[in-house]
C-alpha cells in the first residue's frame, strides 16, 4: 500500500478523486438538471468539467456544494473507508 493510501484521508488535505468517478444518479436523488448528464447508454450521471471534475465542486475549495442533497453514491463513498483509501491508491 503506497504512504497516501497508508494516511489517515482527509477531504480537505485530498486531491477529491471521489469526485471524478461517474456519478450514476438513481430515482430518489434530486439533482438539479443543470447539473447532470446523460451518458451514451442513457445513463444520468452527474455532469462533469472540461477537466472531469464533477460540476458540483467549488474548485476553489475543493467542496461539494450541494453536499447535503448529494446523490445516494456520493453518501456511500465515506471518507477514509475502503473504496476511498483503493481510490487515492
């Protein structure tokens, strides 16, 4: 395991990759349509960036600005648990 998957992650101290992954919203999450996309497949995921960052990030603080009403991934991806620690790796 390298030594930043070895830290303790931190949201603030991040590079967010969290939030490049596709966003895949379901039924219950109440996204505000200028914010999502649909894939090739049909898929509405969370629009993203010309640099792939997911359009709801405040770049200038690397936060979440609809973190409260985030989709039902976003709340499933807890920081510093095993998919975040994989993902930074």
């Amino acid at each position: 395991m390298s030594a930043v998957a070895d830290e303790a992650p931190l949201c603030s101290q991040c590079d967010a990759v969290c939030c490049r992954l596709t966003v895949v919203l379901q039924a219950g999450d109440r996204i505000p349509a200028h914010l999502t996309a649909y894939t090739d497949a049909g898929l509405e995921v969370m629009a993203r960036d010309a640099e792939g960052w997911c359009v709801a990030v405040d770049p200038a603080h690397m936060r979440c600005t609809i973190y409260d009403t985030r989709p039902q991934i976003c709340r499933r991806f807890v920081m510093a648990g095993p998919y975040c620690r994989a993902e930074r790796a």
